[in-house]
C-alpha cells in the first residue's frame, strides 16, 4: 500500500472565456489568483491558478480557458462535484451572496452529517461548499469574503462512475479508508494529510459517459511532500500495472499522470518548490509566468492571449 499521499493538490477544469472564469473564481468565492502562466502543452491557452493566499496544496482550483470550447455534458467516468470547505455556520452567508450574484443551482443538503450548498460555475461546473473544521487553514479573504466565512480550501471531491469497486481499490492502494456510506455514494478519507482528504465515490450504474469541455475537470490531483516520494509512488504504481507518465516539471510542482479504471485522470504532484519560486508572496498571480522554453516567444504569446483584468 502506498504510503506517501497526503491527500489532493489541486483540481484542474476547462473553461469557456478566461475573464469570466477569473471574476468567478476571485470576485464572487473570494479566492485568490495565484498564478496566471500557459498551458504547457498549448501556449495560446491560459492555465489560471486560484486559492489561499501562497497557493497551499489541498486549495488550488486551475484553469484552462480554451475561449471556443464547447460545454462538457455530465456523467460517469469524471469528478462530478469539486467540494470546498468553509468555517462552521457559513453557509447562510455563501447562500445569500451567490444568490445575490446570480450563481445558479443553489441546493442546500446535507451529506454524512456535513452540511453542503451546492452550485454551478458559469460553465456549469458542478460545485459544494461543505462546513468543516478548519484544522489550522486560513481563508484568503478577497472581495468583501469575511475570514469567518471565507473558503478555506477543499473538502474533497466526488467521482460519478458506473462501477466504483475498481476505483475503490485503487483508492485503498493509494491509503485511502473506506468510513461510510449513504445510498449510493461511499466516502474514503486518508489520514495523516492535509486537510483536503475526502474522496467520494458515487455509483450510477445506468449514466451516460461524461463527455468533456467547458465546466469539466480535466484532472484531480493528489499531494506528496517531495520528488522522492513520487519516485516511490510511481514505481508503486507500475509494479501494480499501471501506465504511469514520467515525471513532469510543472516549475511550481513536478507531476505524473495516470488514467484510472473509471476514466478519471490521477496526477500526483509534489508540494515543492512552490507558487512563490519566481514571484514574491504580495504579487502572486500578477505577472503572466511562461515556461522557460516559452520564454522567447512571448510577444507572440501575450498577443494571442486575451487580457485578464485583475
């Protein structure tokens, strides 16, 4: 059994317009845009960073805005809903503002004895805010977001899949613990992490296939401290029968990638070097960030970019 994960990282989407995608994330749930850089694979297109205020692992949503895209359709074989966590009696507050802002499918309930509201993205991502601890985590508190009620990261995610027992199995490897389940859906939660440890996963067995674009998630990703433990949970995971990427520099965490059985795509990254390693703390997510091998063709680069305001 893997020993080395800590929990998520980050979660990574698609988007339709990069302008809207950055005044939802920052101006309507108050989080902060900690690094704005490329796609590595495809320079034209943003990859948009948004959490606390250094970027702590287990509370960065990323993006990327692909302008054109067309809108994902719902299903099994994806991240069906990102969670966040906020303080205790937040979710009055969080209720009335994103009503106030238009936000749509606001459903309140409540899931193993957690309190949810749940809503839409502008591209219709599938999102929760779930009252939980704190456990040490701070809210980065933009846009009038009181400290009391800001979002503190996330609580985890939930996969939709038609048969959840080779997930289960995988997610066992990995060091989660299956505690309980409701209907449908079964919680695993691994210990000894960040604070982002819940996985949940829900079986509807006669769903369509998800099909990807604008309000996806691309990938989930899963945390470990540094590159050796990622060498080991790679070789981990190979010797299992898993096709595993090499390891990829990401110049804020190194990554490897894997597709699961139900379809959803795992990366594990490390939590070094860091958001902070070519900005200081008060300037994060100000300055466009190129890949060094991108670095010259910047001009061509910005002028493919459409313009974010802050």
């Amino acid at each position: 059994m893997i020993t080395q994960i800590k929990g998520l990282h980050h979660v990574t989407s698609m988007a339709s317009a990069a302008q809207q995608n950055n005044d939802f994330f920052t101006r309507t749930l108050g989080l902060r845009r900690v690094k704005k850089t490329v796609n590595f694979d495809a320079p034209d297109v943003y990859h948009l960073y948004y959490g606390d205020e250094v970027g702590t692992p287990g509370s960065v949503m990323t993006y990327f805005p692909f302008g054109d895209v067309g809108r994902g359709t719902r299903g099994t074989g994806e991240v069906g809903v990102t969670e966040f966590a906020v303080p205790q009696g937040a979710l009055g507050y969080w209720s009335d503002r994103l009503a106030g802002q238009g936000v749509s499918g606001l459903h309140q309930d409540a899931l193993f004895g957690e309190a949810r509201l749940q809503f839409e993205g502008p591209d219709g991502d599938s999102f929760a805010l779930v009252e939980s601890p704190s456990r040490e985590r701070f809210a980065w508190t933009g846009n009038g977001v009181p400290q009391d009620a800001g979002i503190l990261g996330f609580r985890g995610a939930r996969f939709r899949l038609r048969d959840t027992a080779a997930t289960a199995e995988l997610l066992t490897f990995m060091g989660y613990k299956k505690s309980e389940t409701s209907g449908a859906i079964s919680r695993f939660v691994i210990e000894g992490g960040n604070a982002a440890d819940t996985i949940d996963l829900e079986e509807v067995p006669g769903a369509r296939t998800a099909g990807q674009g604008a309000g996806s998630v691309h990938h989930i990703a899963f945390a470990v401290e540094n590159r050796a433990a990622q060498l080991e949970v790679r070789q981990a995971l190979m010797d299992t029968g898993y096709q595993v990427t090499p390891v990829i520099d990401r110049d804020y965490f190194w990554a490897i990638y894997f597709r699961t059985p139900g379809g959803v795509l795992f990366e594990i990254a490390t939590n070094e070097p860091g958001f902070d390693r070519d900005e200081d703390t008060a300037h994060l997510g100000e300055a466009l960030k190129l890949p060094t091998r991108y670095e010259p063709f910047r001009d061509k680069i910005e002028s493919l970019l459409p313009p974010i305001a802050a």
